[in-house]
C-alpha cells in the first residue's frame, strides 16, 4: 500500500507510537491542545 505525502498545512494522519517507558501514545489524543513537537531518536549500539 502507497501513501501519498503530507501536504503542508493540512492535518497530520492520525497515529500511535510507544512512549519512552513503552505506553502506546496516539497522536489524536492531543487534539485541539498544544501543538505536538515529535523526535525520532536514533538508537546508539
């Protein structure tokens, strides 16, 4: 399945990740509050 790209200005599609103590964390949770700043950390072996 192809997803098309994010167009600016539009809503993000919504999502779920884990947080950094493994709680899953949906993106939809934080509507209409502050905005949401996401970090993708690269794991250093």
């Amino acid at each position: 399945m192809t997803q098309g790209l994010i167009t600016p200005g539009e809503p993000a599609p919504d999502f779920e990740l884990a947080d950094t103590h493994g709680n899953l964390v949906r993106l939809s949770s934080f509507y209409g509050g502050k905005p949401v700043v996401l970090a993708f950390l690269r794991g250093f072996s």
